[in-house]
C-alpha cells in the first residue's frame, strides 16, 4: 500500500519537477511520426508544463499546431515544453498563473487568442491530489483547494474560450480511472473526476448544436511528476494494473492527438481509457 505524504502547505503545493524524475518519463515515442492532422490549429492546453499536458503539447506541436500551456508556476518545466514545442516548428505560448482563479482563467483564454488569433481546442488538465488515509484527515481546506483547481477551472476556461470556438473545433478533458472504481485514498480527487465525467458528457449534448465535440481521457497510473509528488513510495505504481506496469505520457498523448482531429469526428460525449487493461464502466 502507498504510504501518503502530508497534506502539503500553499508554498509546498507544487508537483516535483519532470527532469528531476528517475526514470524521466517519456513524452512521445521515438518513432511517432506526425501526419499534418492538426495542422495550423492552436490549442490551450492547462497543466501543459508537464507529465501528460507536456506530451499533449508536443504531439500536438507534432501534428502540426501552435499551443499554448497554462501552468501553476513550474517555469523550468514549462521552458522545456517550449522547447519541445518548438523543436517540431511551431509556437509555444506560456500562462503562469493560478486556475482557480476566474479572472486569470479568463486572461489566459484572452492571451491565447490575442496571441495566435483563433483557439481550436481546449485541453483541460490540470489537477492536484492529496491522498489521505482517513476520512476526517481530509480538511475543508483541502476539499476546497481539490474542488477549485480540478473542476472550477473547466468551466470558467471553457466560458471564455467558447466565443471563438467554432464548428470543428472541440474540447478534451481529462478525467482518471479513480472516476470509475472510486479510490480509497482519494476521495475529494475521485469526486472531481467523476464531476470531470458528467461534465464531459452533458456539455457534449449542450455544444452538439454549434458542432464542437466534447470528449475526454481517463488515465489509470501515469508515471509524471504529480505521482512523484504525491506518494512517498512509488515502487508499486502501477503494479496492480492487468500489465503490471505504469504507463508513460507517451502512450495517452496520442488518444488527445485522436480526440482533437477529425478521425473522432464521430464521436462526443465519451472517454478512452488508457490504464493498462482495467475494464470499467463507459
Ligand atoms: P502533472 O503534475 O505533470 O500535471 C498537472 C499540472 O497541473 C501541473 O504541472 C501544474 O502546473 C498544473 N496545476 C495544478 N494546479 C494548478 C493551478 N492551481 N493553476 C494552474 N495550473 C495548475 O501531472 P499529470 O499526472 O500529468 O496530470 C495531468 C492530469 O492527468 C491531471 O488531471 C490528473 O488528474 C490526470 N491523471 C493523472 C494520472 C497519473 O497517474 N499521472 C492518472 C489519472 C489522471
Ligand atoms: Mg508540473
């Protein structure tokens, strides 16, 4: 069983840092090759510095669109993600500022656009968790810091990026395995997730009519800095999956690039799971 860290203090709140991870993770595999199926799109990424929104940054960037990453205050982290960016040709816009905050969630869609002039897709992930093995060690603080920065923010970005989205454009979000089968050391995340889920799924009926799909991807284990963060012991991450192993942010990036591009120009409302095999409800 993983053992929790503390319930970190404001200043202490920060995921670890990427590079600084053994084994780093792998963002793209070596041999993805891009095939233009997001060419000349931009798309707002939140969490974007790192771990999974780092991968979905640069297999974007590998299919052809500018991005720009909104992160907490990770600012190595985001440079290297401009970095990637970059190295595929195409533009890197960096957003530090704090998601639960409306107004900067407001000016950070306002700084996409004013930058690149359009915004195709909002990829909605950033997160926390705070694991705690009793019930009553999760504080009002904590529900509230959990609540504001995993689900909050998906509305106030989405209201603000709506005026310039258009038909074909869409939106992915990401939710987490714990949404389906629950988690015992996660009760306020899990909540989010599931919340991530039922957002995802009514506000692919409510958008249906302007023709801007909705879906989202919910990860089992992910080897990325918010686990390193978050776990004191992470010798078993990922061992009770049907591979027996955790997954890189190279295998979800690509389920975002299919969500985005018009191969999924059928599909709204709905999840991929991308956990190493586990079967759970749709
Ligand atoms: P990560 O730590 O690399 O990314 C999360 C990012 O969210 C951070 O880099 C941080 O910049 C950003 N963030 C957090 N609070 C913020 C705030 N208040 N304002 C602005 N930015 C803020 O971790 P990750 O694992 O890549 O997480 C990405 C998503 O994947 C999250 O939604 C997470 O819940 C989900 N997920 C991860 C796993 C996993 O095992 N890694 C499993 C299921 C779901
Ligand atoms: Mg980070």
């Amino acid at each position: 069983m993983k053992k929790e860290k503390e319930f970190p203090e404001q200043s202490q709140e920060l995921p670890g840092s990427e590079h600084l991870m053994h084994p780093e993770p792998e963002i793209i595999r070596a041999n993805y090759i891009g095939s233009k199926k997001l060419q000349d799109k931009v798309a707002l990424i939140t969490g974007g510095d790192s771990g999974i929104g780092r991968s979905v940054a640069v297999h974007y960037a590998k299919e052809g669109a500018d991005v720009a990453i909104i992160y907490l205050s990770e600012d190595e982290d985001a440079k290297i993600t401009k970095e990637l960016v970059e190295k595929e040709g195409r533009k890197c816009l960096l957003l530090s500022g704090d998601l639960k905050e409306e107004a900067f969630c407001k000016q950070a869609v306002d700084d996409c656009y004013k930058t690149f002039g359009k915004i195709n897709i909002v990829v909605n992930n950033a997160a926390v968790q705070f694991p705690q093995t009793n019930f009553e060690d999760v504080t009002s603080d904590q529900v509230h810091k959990t609540f504001e920065t995993n689900i909050y923010p998906y509305f106030f970005i989405v209201q603000a990026a709506l005026p310039h989205l258009k038909e074909g454009d869409c939106i992915v979000n990401t939710s987490s395995v714990t949404a389906y089968r629950g988690s015992e050391h996660l009760v306020d995340y899990a909540s989010t997730k599931g919340a991530i889920v039922s957002y995802t799924r009514s506000l692919a009926k409510m958008l249906s009519d302007k023709k801007i799909r909705v879906n989202g991807v919910a990860p089992g284990p992910i080897w990325t800095p918010l686990i390193v963060a978050s776990f004191d012991d992470i010798s078993d991450f990922g061992k009770d999956t049907p591979m027996g192993r955790a997954g890189q942010p190279s295998e979800v990036g690509p389920a975002y690039v299919f969500l985005a591009s018009e191969d999924s120009s059928y599909i709204t409302g709905q999840f991929i799971h991308i956990n190493g095999g586990e079967v759970v409800g749709a």
